[in-house]
C-alpha cells in the first residue's frame, strides 16, 4: 500500500484510479475529435480545450469514487464492476450537466459529451475486463513473513485468505510459543540465518506477531532483517494499515502513545473544515428545507406524536448536547426515556420511519447541530449518554473517541453496518480511532464521497 494524506490507498486501486484518469482524458478527446470531423470543422490542439476535458475526467472519476466502484468487489466480479460503472456515469453526467450551467466555458457540447460517455463507458468495461483479475490476484500484493505461530499469527493468516486481501503469507516462524496454532510455522531454532530465510522467500515485509513481547523480543533477528532492505512491522500497524481500523485485541497503549498519528498541528485543516462545514450545512438546510417539511407532513399522518424530536447526546470532549431528528419511531418507542438499542427490522419503526433512515432522511434536521459547530459533516458518531456510559466500562479506548467532534457521517458508518450490541460498537470504535488518528481533509472528502455510495446502496441502515 501506498500512503496519501496518512490514509492507506493500495497500490492496484491506485493504478487503476491513474488509468481511469487517462482513458476518461481519452475518451473526452475522442468524443470531441469525432463529433467535430462529422461536421467539418477544425480539430484545434488538445491543449486549447484542456479545462473541459479536465472538467470532464474529473467529475466521472469523482464519481466512480463515490459509489465504490475501487473497491474490492470491482476486482472480483466484472458484473459487480459493470453495475457500479454504469450508476458512476449517470451520476457523472448528472453533475457535469449542472456544472456546465453554472460555469459555460467548460461546457462540452451535447454531442461531444454523448460520444465522450459512449466511449469513456465502454473503455473503463474494457480496461476491468482486461486487468480486473490482475490487479485483484497475487501481481501486486506483498508477501510477508510472520514472526509467531499463536492466535496473533492466525489472525493474519485469516486477513491474507480473504478475497482482495493485500498481502501473501510466504511463511510463519514460530519464535518459541508453548501453545501453537498455526501449522506448517518453522521453528526459529531451524533457522540459521532469520534474514537470508526472508530474502529467500522473496518478502518484502516481516510482521511480529508475538503473544509475549516482554523479553522476547528478537532484536539481533530484527536489526539485520532490516538492514537487507526489508521492513518491519508491529502487529499494530501492520492490521492498522491493511483494515483501515485500529485492532483493539492487539494495540496497547504505548503503541497509541509513540505511533504516528494524533498530530496536533492541525490548526489549517481545523480552518478548512469548520469554514466547510459551515458554509455546506447552510446551503444543505435551505436546499432541503421543502424536503424536511414534506417528511414532517407525512410523520405527522402516520402516526400521533411531534414530527421532530430532541435526544441528548455526547460530543466533544463528552460535552452534551441535543440533536434535532425527523422522529422514524413510535412516540411510545422508548418508556420513560430510557435508552434502548435499535434492532434489525425493530418493531417501533414506522413506515415512513423505514424509508427515511435507509436514505438518512431522518439526519436532515442535524445540520443545525453542524451549523451551531457542535457537530461536524464527519467525524465519530454522537452517542447517547447512557450508551457511553456503559461503553467506556467495557472497551478499551472508548473515551479516546471524543477527542474529534462528533460528526453526521463518519468513517465507521461506510465501513460497518449499523450496529446494536456492544461487539458492533467495538467495531464501529476501531474505525473511529483510526479516523481520530489519521484525519486529514482528504480523509474527509473520501468519507464525504463514500457517503453517497451508502445512500445509493443501503446497507444495515436502521
């Protein structure tokens, strides 16, 4: 993997990325050649109308982005690929249509941008049918070497079995555990040289995966291992970096402490995104305003009880506060106010209620909070008192969440579903500490666009 902006990106998903951005540029050129050689007139050089096939490129592959079309899926199936390809290029086209109203002079005409999509579809189906396997197969994933044969070691072995997985286990060693459970693992003790057996296999990484660190770790093994050329890496940080989540069964506190991350020199990008999230959550509200009165309208048909609802949640710093919400349950949902998990298919949600929540309708009404600036566009998910209460009692690090204000949409919520037990939120947690520990404007853009994606696929929502 490679790392942008302190977020993890692998490298098939960045090659890919670079040859969309190529073939979309080509296939706008195309459309515009083609079109201007039917009616005769001169084809200028491309440099004179590079603004509009930028413009072009870059709101197909936002687009692309935006419905995951990189993600692993896209890799593994071309059907999977093809769908999320053709949502991309409506939803392209969508936008660059009102990208040309507001701004004409990057504006194609209607005949180049049709001949344009035409080509730029058929060329991006081309290029995952041609190398979808490739980049998803071993060519570019890493191949390591683990350091332990106990459940630690298991657990990357279990991560490189999954489809799309980044990494190859080219070995275990076993360094001595009284309990192994990994099979075929050499024992260290078989091993003369620990750095000439993982230049022989070939690898490009070893992971310690020790149960017990306290006097055993392998420094000597360590310190030539990395003086070949090949890295080394904590169990830590190597699942931190291949899951996008910070593990929870295997960091301490001292990793917490002495990893990167956590920077304070963030004034710029703390600028940068309250000026966003107040200027967006303006407009949202004045854009949406029709769309949340005819929602109330139509609660207020359903079922008896107020359209909107207050409910105390924890922000930052475990500051309270209330967050408006267009109400998707019963009045009665909750007897004398105390708190109760949503279930699967839960009994209290009304109809109406149902639909809102799978298309976040029911958020809405938040971007007050966001606009007051006690809450973000992204960042952890408030939760309700009593919930973290009982939360910080039974996970580790639960408190560190607070620590980033509270946010609508989160990286916890595009890469877990919506959760109801305590190993959810340990779940939902592990993304959010790690969104705490890496944030970066881009980190939020991606979570911005990934959004979308979760709107147009709903997944979970509850």
């Amino acid at each position: 993997m490679i790392r942008l902006f302190k977020h993890y990106v692998p490298h098939a998903v960045l090659l890919l990325g670079l040859v969309d951005a190529v073939l979309l540029m080509a296939a706008a050129e195309l459309g515009w050649v083609i079109r201007a050689r039917q009616i005769g007139m001169l084809v200028e050089p491309t440099v004179t109308r590079l603004p509009q096939l930028i413009a072009f490129a870059a709101a197909l592959q936002i687009a692309l982005v935006a419905v995951g079309a990189y993600g692993v899926a896209s890799f593994l199936s071309l059907r999977f690929a093809a769908a999320r390809l053709a949502v991309a290029i409506l939803l392209g086209v969508s936008c660059l249509s009102i990208l040309f109203f507001l701004v004409p002079p990057l504006a194609l005409w209607r005949s180049n941008l049709a001949y344009a999509t035409l080509i730029a579809a058929a060329l991006l189906v081309v290029v995952r049918a041609l190398l979808g396997r490739a980049l998803g197969g071993d060519t570019f994933k890493r191949r390591i070497i683990v350091l332990g044969a106990g459940r630690r070691a298991a657990r990357i072995g279990a991560l490189a079995s999954q489809p799309g997985a980044n990494v190859i286990v080219a070995g275990y060693v076993a360094m001595g555990e009284p309990n192994p459970v990994v099979r075929g693992a050499v024992p260290r003790d078989a091993i003369p040289n620990l750095a000439a057996h993982v230049v022989d296999h070939n690898a490009g990484e070893v992971v310690l995966a020790l149960e017990e660190r306290r006097n055993a770790l392998p420094l000597k093994d360590l310190l030539r291992v990395r003086t070949t050329g090949v890295s080394v890496s904590e169990i830590s940080s190597f699942l931190e970096r291949e899951t996008g989540r910070i593990d929870l069964h295997s960091v301490n506190p001292s990793w917490l402490i002495f990893s990167d991350g956590f920077a304070s020199g963030r004034m710029l990008s703390s600028v940068f995104k309250r000026g966003f999230d107040v200027t967006v959550s303006l407009l949202l509200l004045i854009v949406t305003l029709p769309v949340i009165l005819v929602t109330a309208v139509a609660i207020k048909l359903e079922s008896r009880g107020p359209a909107f609802y207050r409910q105390r949640r924890v922000g930052l710093y475990n500051q309270g506060f209330d967050i408006v919400k267009l109400r998707s349950m019963r009045q009665d949902a909750e007897v004398a106010g105390q708190a109760v998990w949503a279930e699967r298919d839960d009994p209290r949600i009304t109809r109406i209620g149902r639909f809102i929540r799978k298309v976040r309708i029911d958020e809405l009404p938040q971007t007050w909070s966001v606009l007051k600036g006690e809450m973000s566009f992204v960042g952890p998910r408030p939760e309700r008192p009593q919930f973290v209460e009982q939360l910080e009692q039974q996970l580790p690090y639960y408190a560190e969440r607070h620590m980033v204000k509270p946010g609508i949409t989160g990286w916890a919520q595009i890469n877990y579903p919506y959760g109801a037990s305590i190993e959810d939120a340990r779940h939902k947690l592990e993304y959010d500490l790690y969104y705490a520990k890496n944030y970066s404007p881009f980190l939020d853009l991606l979570i911005l666009l990934q959004t979308l994606r979760v709107v147009l696929f709903p997944s979970g929502a509850r």
